[in-house]
C-alpha cells in the first residue's frame, strides 16, 4: 500500500498522503494527508504541506482517494461475554425457527459427546411463542446433562429439565418483580426464564469461565471487532466476582491489549452496595490508556420482546400491564450516590418511557446530593419507547445517549409479530435518533454486540441514514421506520467516532483525527458521503490502525 523511504530515525513512522481524511474535528474539517509518530497523530492538513514532509517520513502512503475516519469506538458490546459465547458455545445466531434451533443443538451434543454441560446462545423470541421456548423440546435431545440456551438479546434463558433439577427450581421458586419465570399450566417451569434476577437461578448448571478462557476469547474478539474498524470498546455488563476483569488487567499489563478497552461493573439489584470496595481496587488497577474502568451498568428495566419493558401505558395486548422496573428505587438512588461520589459515572439500561423517567428522577437525586461535582457523565443506552417530554430531561442531564440504529427499522419477526402488538402505534414511533441530536444531547451509537451478531459500524451508519431493513428500498415510505427520526450521514459519523469517545469519557484522547490525538484510524475503501445511503454498509474496510499499529488490513 506504500513505499519505504527507508529512515530509521525519521520524524514520521507513516505519512498518508492522496487521501479524503474526514477528521470528525470541531469544525469537521477534510484533510488529503495525516502523519504518525509512535502512537499519535504528528501532522494532518493538505498534499501540498506534507510535501515538505516526505524526507522525515520512514513510509509514505499514497491513499490512491481513499477515506479515512477516526477508529470507530464501540461505546456498548459484551465483548467478553460475547467471545467466551463465540468462541465456547453452539451458535443459533444465523436462523430463527425452532426446527432450525434443535437440529444445530443436537448435531452439537453430537459432536461433544464428553461435554457435561451444553451451552448455546443466539435465539430469538419471535420463534416461539408468547411463553417461551419449552424445555421438553431440549429434553429429547438430551435429557441427562443440563443444556443451557440463552437468547440473542441476553434477556431470556431456554433450559432443560435437567438443568432446572439441577439447579433446585420448583412451582413455588419466586423472582423479585421484573423477571419472569414461565410456567406450564399446573406451574411447572416451562424451560424460560427472563431477566437477570430468573436468569441467575440457571447458574449453577452453567459454564465456569477461567481466567485463561476469557483471555484466549478476548485476544480472538479485539482482531474480530477490529476488521469492522474498531480501535475501542466498552464492555457495560462486567461482574466484579467473575474472572474476565482479572483476564483484562493481565492482559494490560502484558501488553496483549491491541484495542482500548472501557468497562462498566455490573450493579446487582438484590445486594446493590456488594461491590463497592472491589471497584476501587480494580479501577486502580487499570493504567488508565488501554484499559480503564470507569462506569457501573443499571438495568432498569428488560425489553419489550420479553414483556419485560417497564412502559408509562399498558402493553397494547393488556387492560393494566405495563411491566416494572428491575430495581427498587430507593436502592437505586442510594447506590448511585455512592458510585457518583467515586467520581464514577452510571450507564443505564432504558427501554421504556416509565424506566427513562425512573433513571432521570435517580440521576436529579444524585446530583442534588453531590452538587459540587461538574464533570458528571451519565450514560443511558437503548431508548426504545421515549416520552417526548423527557427528551428535554435527558438534554439537561447532560447524559449520553447511546442508541442502537442496528435496530433501527422494521425488523422481519420482531416490528410486525412482536412490537406491533406490543405497542400499539408507540412501535411505529420507536427508537429516535434525530430528535435527540436536535435537543442538543450527545448522541452515541452502538451494537450491543453480540445481540447485534455484526457488529460493523459503517452498516449501523447505513441503517442510522435509512432506517431501512437492508436489502430493501429505502425510498419507500412503507420501508422507513419513523423517517423523521433519520441522522445525517455527518451525524451517525459522530455518533461512532466522537460522540461514542464523549461517552467513553476519551474524547481527549480518541474520537478525532487532531495532532496529538492517539493514532487510532480507519482506512475503507470509498468516501461513503460519495455511495448510495443503501450501500454505506457494503463498503470495505481496508486497514485498521490501533496506537499508530495496524491490528487489521483487509
């Protein structure tokens, strides 16, 4: 891709010349050339000033009119959960029907004989029905090991009867309001459990992940995210009694990190103050540069799919029923507090309107309890169902908002089987994304990954633009999923450059193209300002560049 000028004590390792560089800056300007020195960004302007350049450069790059944009920043993804998944567990991502589901799970056991628990994960509600999936179907598959399936979303548990022996779980087992056991008619649990509290009953039938398994699954998920031009990630669901922070700060420290890792402990509703001393000894253990812990997740409520979404009017199919949320307010208040006052920020899990107005009344509590702090930064993700009167809220919360426009448009399945009857007409106003820009909020993007099993940013900026199922004509109405809420192309660009480093708390450091910035960047192959929205997301991602180091080149 470029010439060697052969200088070992050059100013400049690389000099990118000939290129469209769209520098995500303030006044999101383009540049033609970029220089790095060791891990930072040492020059960016025109051909005509990195001419002068050249003879301190060790390589020059002819771009030949490629793009280049900011590493994309993944400001949500279960990055550890999501490679112990890929790399340890059957995957039922690529279909959706039950047939489908049994015949990959039995070929599976058939191929693992020796295996004594059998984990999958990758279903989806829509094929089942309202109940969830049954436990007789994994039973006659096998019936004496315990067999765990755990959706796509992460929300829901499928199970066998062994499992469910196993792990003691009777007619008159009891989850705390948000979660949900399914049951058969005279009460036997059915084989679905959904929402954390239901899901944890599960556990002692599951997978122990060691250290060294979350190592070896992490180092395979950095070169995984980073062929979609990834250099930062987030992972908001860490367990601080689990071994992947161990794994992460082991690797920090033996320099196997490639990409930025960010991380949020996991808050846990049924003891909320358990963890607090381990978040200190853990942040302090993290350098701060490639790994740093700074954030602790809240799920408010569950998701619509499950009737778990903890709504301000009732499902659309109930008289009354409008979900609740997960946690008890006053835990929550008294644990945000406490985490706030560690300078750290809270990262909220909000599906619906009722749960939006439970995390703003927290986050107003919090910080009248702690007014001298200024830098606060709270996040929320998600946003599903939003009362327009509570955008305002969030904008003067000065929360980040952190969408998912990878689900942003009629999903086959989901829109019509699920969220219509769900919601009423409220699914056909589901997801905004330009009436947040508009308030002024800073808004983020993100795939949930590995809810979202392709987590490529320039397909969620397609999907951003268009709203559009991908395949389909974005230029029928009757294809758009609320089309007043579509971005910009400049928008979603930010939305997975600078705006995803805001929420990340990097933007110092990440997010831009600006001398002294780290030499985190993207190389795809086309101007996607230049193809056709519905194509954005085919375009291909040439090099991605990590602290100045190429980590993937295509």
């Amino acid at each position: 891709m470029g010439c060697c000028n052969g200088g070992c004590d050059s100013k400049y390792d690389k000099l990118f010349i000939n290129g469209k560089i769209y520098t995500v800056d303030q006044n999101k300007s383009w540049a033609q050339a970029i220089a790095i020195s060791g891990n930072e960004i040492a020059f960016v302007g025109s051909d005509e000033e990195a001419e002068a350049l050249k003879s301190d450069a060790a390589e020059v790059i002819d771009l030949k009119g490629k793009m280049v944009l900011p590493g994309f920043v993944e400001a949500h993804a279960h990055v550890s959960m999501a490679a112990t998944d890929s790399v340890f567990k059957v995957q039922l991502f690529d279909v959706a029907t039950e047939p489908e589901y049994l015949e990959i799970i039995k070929k599976f056991v058939e191929d693992h004989p020796d295996l004594p628990v059998y984990e999958g994960v990758g279903w989806i509600n829509p094929a089942f029905g309202e109940k969830g999936p049954s436990r007789k179907a994994l039973d006659a598959i096998c019936a004496d090991k315990p067999m765990v399936m755990e959706s796509g979303d992460h929300h829901s548990i499928w199970t066998n009867t062994k499992a469910i022996e196993i792990c003691g779980i009777t007619k008159d087992t009891e989850v705390p309001d948000g979660n949900v056991i399914e049951k058969e008619e005279d009460g036997t649990p059915s084989g679905c459990f959904r929402e954390l509290q239901a899901m944890y009953l599960i556990n002692p039938a599951r997978i122990v992940f060691s250290k060294d398994n979350y190592k070896e699954a992490m180092t395979w998920v950095q070169k995984h995210l980073a062929q979609y031009g990834i250099t930062t990630m987030l992972d908001p669901l860490l367990n601080p009694d689990g071994e992947a922070i161990p794994a992460l700060i082991e690797m920090q420290n033996d320099g196997e990190l490639i990409c930025k890792i960010r991380a949020a402990f996991q808050g846990f509703e049924d003891e909320p103050l358990k963890h607090l001393d381990k978040y200190d000894t853990f942040r302090k253990q993290a350098d701060g540069d490639m790994l740093r812990f700074d954030q602790l997740k809240i799920m408010v409520d569950g998701v619509v799919e499950g009737r778990t979404a903890y709504l301000k009017q009732p499902y659309s199919d109930s008289s009354d029923y409008c979900g609740d949320p997960i946690w008890d307010y006053k835990d929550l208040v008294d644990l945000c507090k406490k985490v706030d006052q560690k300078g750290m920020d809270v990262h909220y899990h909000i599906i619906g309107d009722a749960a939006a107005a439970m995390m703003l009344d927290c986050i107003e509590e919090m910080a009248a309890a702690n007014p001298d702090r200024k830098d606060r930064r709270p996040v929320c993700t998600h946003l599903q169902v939003v009362d327009p009167a509570d955008i305002p809220r969030i904008a003067a919360n000065n929360i980040v908002a952190v969408t998912n426009p990878y689900w942003h448009f009629k999903a086959p399945g989901y829109f019509t089987d699920i969220e219509v009857p769900y919601l009423g007409d409220r699914a056909y106003h589901e997801y905004p994304m330009k009436s947040l820009f508009d308030a002024g909020i800073v808004v983020g993007a993100a795939s949930d990954y590995n809810v979202t099993p392709v987590p490529a940013p320039l397909r969620g900026i397609q999907l951003g633009v268009t709203r559009t199922e991908e395949g389909q004509d974005s230029s029928n109405p009757e294809n758009v999923l609320w089309a007043e809420e579509a971005a910009s192309i400049e928008q979603m660009i930010e939305a997975f450059t600078i705006n995803n480093s805001m929420a990340c708390r990097d933007e110092a450091i990440t997010g831009s193209l600006e001398v002294g910035k780290r030499a985190d960047m993207v190389i795809i192959e086309k101007n996607i300002f230049d193809v056709p929205v519905d194509e954005i997301g085919q375009v291909k991602v040439i090099q991605t560049i990590s602290e100045g180091k190429v980590i993937y080149e295509g």
